[in-house]
C-alpha cells in the first residue's frame, strides 16, 4: 500500500484490511479516535514502528513526559514537527517497510 493510498483510506469507515497496529493506530487517531489508537498498540512489542506511533500519540494527548519516555523506547528523537507533519512521517516510513 502506498501512503496516498493509505491516506485515501480514511474516507472509509474503517483501516484497510491486512495494516498492522502501528498503521491502524495513525488511521484510527486520524479518524479523532485516539482511544481506540492507543488501544490498538497495547500489548504491542516495541518492534515494527509500535512504540514511535505509542510515542506520537502520546504527544497529541499532551503528556510529553509519556511521549518521550516512548521515543527513547523507539529510539527516535523526540519530533519537534507539527503533529500533522509527524502522522505522516511515521505513516510514510511504515508503508516502506
């Protein structure tokens, strides 16, 4: 899947078939629905892009302690891009692995 195509997704009512918790998180916080992101990543390992999203959502919670905490765990820098800039960032890098 490609990141326009994921993005396109978001039009739909639910995540595309087949995405990991990772991409489904973005897709869910997209789509205003940060608790069911934040759920969709718990019991997740660290691996595979889990721990940034865990990370940037945190950061559009506003518990920047929490969201660095997972930054470290993803070993990512804490992002000082707008959190628009960092969803797609992060959606960007996962639809490449």
């Amino acid at each position: 899947m490609t990141f326009d195509e994921f993005k396109a997704s978001l039009s739909d009512d639910a995540p595309p078939e087949g995405v990991g918790a990772p991409l489904r998180a973005l897709w869910l916080d997209a789509a205003n629905d940060w608790d069911g992101a934040h759920d969709a990543l718990q019991g997740q390992p660290d691996l595979n892009g889990s721990a940034w999203v865990h990370a940037y959502l945190h950061r559009v919670e506003g518990d920047l302690p929490n969201a660095n905490g997972w930054y470290r765990r993803a070993q990512k820098p804490a992002s000082s891009a707008s959190l628009p800039e960092e969803w797609e960032e992060i959606a960007r890098a996962l639809l490449e692995d």
